[in-house]
C-alpha cells in the first residue's frame, strides 16, 4: 500500500512544481505592475495639485500681499497704500 504512494509521488522536482513556479512569478509581475501603475498615479496627482497651487497666486497677489504686510507693520504710510494699491489693481485689469 505504502509502494504505491511513493510510485505516484514525483517528489520536488515533478510536474506539479512547475504551475507553481509559474504562478509565482506571474503574481510577482501582476504585483510590480500595480505598484508602478499607483506611484505613476500618486506623482502625478501630486504634481497636479502642485502645479494647480503655484498658479493659484499670481504676481499680482503676492504684491498686494506685500504691500498689505507692510502698511500694517507701518513702514508706509495710508496714502502710498491707497496709491500703490491703485497702480496694482490697474495692472491686473
């Protein structure tokens, strides 16, 4: 009983390592494939909302930023504001 057992088995080296071998691989291939496919995704993501954010302030703003920045810490005074936020906001139109 035990001699037919030993007959049928094909030990390490038989046919029925071979679908394993290759599934093995083809999971490690479908694995890679998706984790490329996600850091692909998430970069591009990232710079969108990278780009989306740098064009969000133009030059404009950022003067107005400043020229707020500094009438409230007092280095000028309320009629250079009202000036050179004029000169400003005639620039954007």
């Amino acid at each position: 009983m035990m001699r037919h057992f030993y007959n049928d088995f094909d030990g390490l080296w038989g046919l029925h390592m071979i679908g394993g071998w290759l599934v093995g691989i083809l999971f490690l291939i479908v694995l890679v494939v998706i984790i490329i496919y996600a850091i692909n995704k998430f970069s591009q993501l990232y710079m969108q909302t990278k780009r989306n954010g740098l064009q969000s302030s133009s030059p404009e703003d950022e003067a107005l930023k400043i020229l707020n920045m500094r009438f409230a810490n007092g280095e000028i005074t309320e009629e250079e504001y009202e000036r050179k936020k004029r000169l400003i906001q005639n620039k954007q139109l």
